[in-house]
C-alpha cells in the first residue's frame, strides 16, 4: 500500500476507495457507470426493437402469422419466472444493504434457478421451432394459409434475433451471479460494502424489461 | 449535498413484492387486452402496459427513485435516444411505403411492391384482415 492510501484509508472509511471523498459519493458513481452501460444496452437492443417495427409496419400479416406459432403458454410462463427473478434479485440487494448473509445467498440462489428456468423453457421453444421447420434460413417451410412464407421468415429472424440475443444476455448473467453467489457464501458481503450485488441487479433487472417488452410484440400481436 | 440524504434511503422488502405483484397484474392484463379487439389501440394498450411496468422497474427494483439526480437524468436519456433511433427511422422508411406501393415505379430485381404480401391465390381473406392493418395499407 502507497503512503498516500495509507493516509487516505486513515483518514476515510475503509469501504470507500480512495478516489472518492465519501461513501454516498462513490455509491453514486458505481451506479452512474452501471447505468452509462445500460444505456448503451438500450440502444443495443434498440436496434432490434427499430428492426422490428419497420418490417413489421412493412409486413403486418406475415407477423401475426409467425406469432400465432409462438405458444403463449411458454411466453407467458417465462414473463413470470424473469418477473420473480427480479423480486429475488431486489431481495438479494436487500440483504446484502441489512448484512443478511444467509438471505442474500438464498436469494441469489434463487435468482439463479428461475434463469435457468427461463433458459430451460426457451431450449423446449426453440426445439419446437427446430422440429416445426420455422428456423430461417435452415429449411424453411410455411405451411399456413396465412402469411407469405419470405416474409413469415423476416419475423421469425427478429424472434431469434432477439430472443437470441436476449437468451445470451441471461447466460452471462448466469456466469456473472455464480461467482457472486460463492463471494456471498465467504462473507464477502455486508452493508458496508455490497456494490457488486447492486450493480448485477441493475443488469439483471436490465434483461427483465427487454423481455418485458419482447413477449407482447412477439407472442401476442393479432390474437382477437 | 442532498444526494447523501436520498443515497441512504432503501425500499423495503413490502415494497418489492407490492411492486411484484402489480407486473403480476399488468402481464396478465396485457394477455387478457390482447385477445380482444381494440383494433389499433391493441398496439397502444400493449407497449402502455409494457411502459408502465418499465417505469415501475426502473423506480424501485433498480432503485431510481432513490437516486440521484444525475441518475435519474442517465435512465431518462437512454429511452429518449431510443425513441429519437425508431421515430427518426420510420420517418424514413415509412415515407418510402408510399413510394414502394406505387406500381408505375420500376424497383430493383428482389424488391416487390408491399401488397405483395397477403394477396396470395387461394388463401382464405377475412380472418386477418383487421380493420387498423387495412386502414394502415391504405396510407
């Protein structure tokens, strides 16, 4: 340790790190950063999402075909799995601010196990799709009196687009929060010091509402 | 330095679960809304209800309620860039709608005219002809 650390950690609360001139101060910047990030992932997704409502303005017909072979079940049921996750995930950051060692690793548990719920559930979808020939590009078939299959094809490529690209962003969260969890375990955190748990739910919570989004316009477009 | 004051302030777990239970609500209510015909509003009522439960989110699970003001500014920007990206971009490209409709106009090979698409021999017309989708052909 440097002199000069040595004189700030002296003078400062050892949990805060010497570049910040109190506590409230470096939580802010944490937070600050975590959300510059996020807001980059917006507009990440964001393309997507502009993706989306061009061809579906372009092709409307051809997406409520596409979505009528999305079961709701499935959509509906991981909405509420990533919608549980979040109130674990907040509960986890709840007892990691109170020193609730044992809470926070249950949380952060459970907040593990309903993403891989999430991620089971979209194996069986994207099975199904596999089975049903509705992957684009990988042969292709459209059966159905409704929709011209070129463009049926054109949403089906966003849905795996962004469920895709959705599913990778639960997967590295799923390697983010396993570390956590054994760090939660030894006791590394307590309300004196809990940033990472913090900042994980911030992109945890982050994932919730692309999906919040996702399941409406893909799984229930024209269902009256 | 107010922001010391609100740094401190954290939801409680009653909070969490009153917050979890009203996107309980929302989704099922966003389930229920679809399967009925509000012809273009179904669209309107889908992405409110996905905003609101956005909104209900962003204040208490990620906490910006609690934040700073500069915070608050950061979550606020990402979604205004967002709309700025897709209301920018459908200027765009729904003004070539009109242009891709216009028979008269020779198109590069690959590039068919929209009506295109439904319009195919033998296939049942009624059941998905909405009457917003027709009004939004029309334009």
């Amino acid at each position: 340790m440097s002199e000069q650390a040595h004189i700030s950690a002296a003078h400062h609360d050892p949990f805060v790190a010497h570049q910040f001139d109190d506590r409230a101060q470096q939580t802010e910047a944490v937070s600050l950063g975590m959300w510059a990030f996020l807001v980059q992932e917006i507009l990440f997704f964001g393309g997507l999402f502009t993706g989306y409502t061009v061809y579906r303005s372009y092709y409307p017909d051809a997406f409520i075909a596409g979505s009528h072979h999305l079961d709701i079940f499935y959509g509906g049921f991981n909405t509420i799995v990533l919608i549980a996750s979040s109130l674990t995930m907040a509960m986890a950051v709840w007892a990691a601010q109170n020193s609730k060692k044992n809470q926070l690793v249950l949380f952060l548990i459970l907040t593990l196990i309903l993403g891989l719920i999430f991620l089971g559930v979209k194996v069986i979808e994207y099975t199904d799709k596999f089975n049903h020939h509705l992957v684009p590009g990988w042969d292709f078939q459209w059966t159905e009196p409704h929709g011209h299959p070129k463009y049926v094809q054109i949403f089906y490529s966003f849905y795996f687009a962004m469920t895709g690209m959705h599913a990778l962003h639960m997967i590295i969260g799923a390697a983010i929060i396993t570390p956590l969890i054994i760090m939660a375990m030894r006791g590394k955190f307590h309300k004196d010091y809990y940033a990472p748990i913090e900042v994980f739910g911030l992109y945890w919570h982050f994932v919730d509402i692309v999906w919040i989004f996702l399941f409406p316009l893909l799984y229930l477009i024209g269902r009256h | 330095m107010e922001h010391v004051h609100v740094a401190h302030a954290h939801p409680t777990p009653k909070l969490y679960l009153a917050v979890f239970a009203a996107l309980m609500v929302f989704t099922l209510l966003t389930i229920a809304a679809a399967f009925q015909n509000f012809g273009v509003l179904n669209n309107v009522i889908a992405l409110a209800i996905a905003g609101i439960k956005t909104t209900l989110v962003v204040l208490f699970f990620m906490h910006v309620k609690y934040g700073s003001r500069l915070t608050k500014i950061f979550a606020v920007t990402g979604f205004l860039w967002l709309s700025i990206l897709i209301s920018f971009t459908l200027s765009d490209t729904e003004a070539r709608r009109h242009l891709r409709q216009e028979k008269s106009v020779q198109w590069p090979s690959g590039w068919a005219p929209l009506p295109a698409e439904v319009k195919e021999p033998g296939a049942p017309s009624a059941e998905h002809g909405e009457p917003h989708e027709q009004a939004a052909e029309r334009h």
